[in-house]
C-alpha cells in the first residue's frame, strides 16, 4: 500500500492533471541497506548512555517524522489513515516530533505585483482542502489535535475526499472543534500564507512522490511504520509493546 505515491511529472501540464484530478501510480522500490536504527545520532546514543535512570531518559527520547502530503491524494490519506494517526494515538507527543507538511505536488507562482497563485495536484478543492489542514495545524493545541481534526477530514466516507467544508463541519461537532475559524482562515489570507510558507519548506527538500515520510531525516519507505518507529527507540516505549 505504501508503496503506491501520488507523482506529478512537470513535463506535463499541470492544468491538465488539475482537471482531471488524475493521480499517477508508481511502484517505488523500497530503499536496502541500512536498518533505520542507524538514523539515531551518535550524541543521542551518548546522552541515553551517560544516564542511569534509563526511565526518565526513554521518556525524553523522541522520533522526530516529516509527513508531505496533500490532502486529496489517496495514498496520502492511506498512510494518514492506517499509519500516522494510529502511531500518534499510541505515542503521542511525548515520543513523537511531528511536523505535517500540507502542500505535496502543488506549485507557487508569486507574481510581480505581489500576486500568489498555487496549483494543486488534485485541482482546487485540493489547495482549499490543505490549506484547512495548515489552518488547523495552525490553530488547535496540543497538535495531536489537530492531527486527529485532519485524520477526520481525509477519512474516506466523507464526499470528494474530505477536505472540504462538510467534512470540517462533521469533523468539528465529532471532535468537539469550532471550524468556524478554521474555514474562515482557509478562505483568507492567513490560509494563503501557510499554504505559501508550506509551500516554501516543501520546496527545500527532494523528493519523487506524496506521501513523502521523513523518520528522523531519513526518507521512510517501509510498511509497518509503527512496528519501525517502535524499533528506533533506544529504550523501548512501553506503549509500543501494549
Ligand atoms: C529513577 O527515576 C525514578 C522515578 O523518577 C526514581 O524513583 C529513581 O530513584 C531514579 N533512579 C536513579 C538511579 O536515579
Ligand atoms: C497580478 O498579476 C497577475 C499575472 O499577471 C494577474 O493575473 C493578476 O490579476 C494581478 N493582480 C493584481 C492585483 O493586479
């Protein structure tokens, strides 16, 4: 399943791929070589070794995952869905430092008299749809909140994906959340700067599909993510074995 990535080829129009809301499959070879426990830093190791109490440090040990994604991509909302929001319920922020990255395959044209314009992948409801999502980040604490907020609005029995404003409607009263201000905020140009400020940081990396994971700066192409969070650990959560 995580196998499959929404791609975008830039030789083709992305008016063209907009309109038709196509998304391109690829079978993407899974990465050999190292085990993903090598991702943890010599001074880390050092830190937990230097400690006695073993307990206390396990508790300050933390996964840091980079999630870029766009909300209409199906395999985005796979991963989201049977990946990343089930290992956030178990270890929350206390073992995790994550960071979500709403903008995946789209493209920012900033034009001379000040003008931002962005194209998304799965066309407009798509770009209105992650900038909800930057919009909760945003706005709802803890961001494990959030988190479940934008789990919610990519689950598969809302219409069109999610993302829209039913699914934030629905979302809010399940969750308890006021999406009054969080549309309002995806309307305006509080959305449009997050969406640019997403924008601007996905640009800084490489990357050949959404949804991209990041697992402590390390490209993550795996298929049990939580069993391989899990195994990072130098001193094993116990929530991992629960
Ligand atoms: C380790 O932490 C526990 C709980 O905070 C404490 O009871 C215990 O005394 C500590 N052990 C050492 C060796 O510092
Ligand atoms: C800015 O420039 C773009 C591209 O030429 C144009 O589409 C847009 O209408 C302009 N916006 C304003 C406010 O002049």
């Amino acid at each position: 399943m995580f196998a499959y990535r929404c791609l975008i080829f830039y030789v083709i129009s992305l008016t063209i791929l907009s309109a038709s809301g196509l998304c391109i499959d690829k079978i993407v070879k899974h990465v050999g070589g190292e085990p993903i426990k090598s991702v943890i830093n010599s001074e880390d190791t050092d830190l937990i070794k230097n400690k006695d109490n073993t307990t206390e440090q396990a508790a300050e040990e933390k996964v840091k995952i980079e999630l870029y994604y766009e909300c209409l991509c199906p395999y985005c909302r796979a991963f989201d869905r049977n990946h990343l929001t089930p290992t956030v319920r178990k270890l929350g922020e206390k073992y995790l430092d994550i960071h979500l990255y709403p903008y995946g395959n789209a493209e920012t044209t900033v034009y001379d008299n000040g003008t931002i314009e962005i194209e998304c992948q799965h066309g407009v409801p798509e770009c209105y749809g992650n900038m909800l999502h930057a919009c909760a980040i945003d706005q709802l604490k803890p961001l494990t909140k959030a988190i479940y907020y934008i789990s919610c609005l990519m689950g598969t029995s809302q219409s069109h994906g999610g993302s829209n404003d039913e699914a934030a409607d629905k979302c809010g009263t399940q969750m308890n959340i006021d999406s009054e201000p969080i549309k309002t905020c995806a309307k305006g140009p509080k959305g449009l700067e997050l969406a640019k400020y997403y924008g601007d940081e996905t640009n800084k990396i490489d990357f050949h599909g959404v949804p991209h994971v990041v697992v402590n700066g390390v490209e993550y192409e795996g298929d049990d993510f939580f069993h391989d969070v899990c195994e990072i650990f130098a001193h094993t959560p116990p929530e991992c074995t629960e």
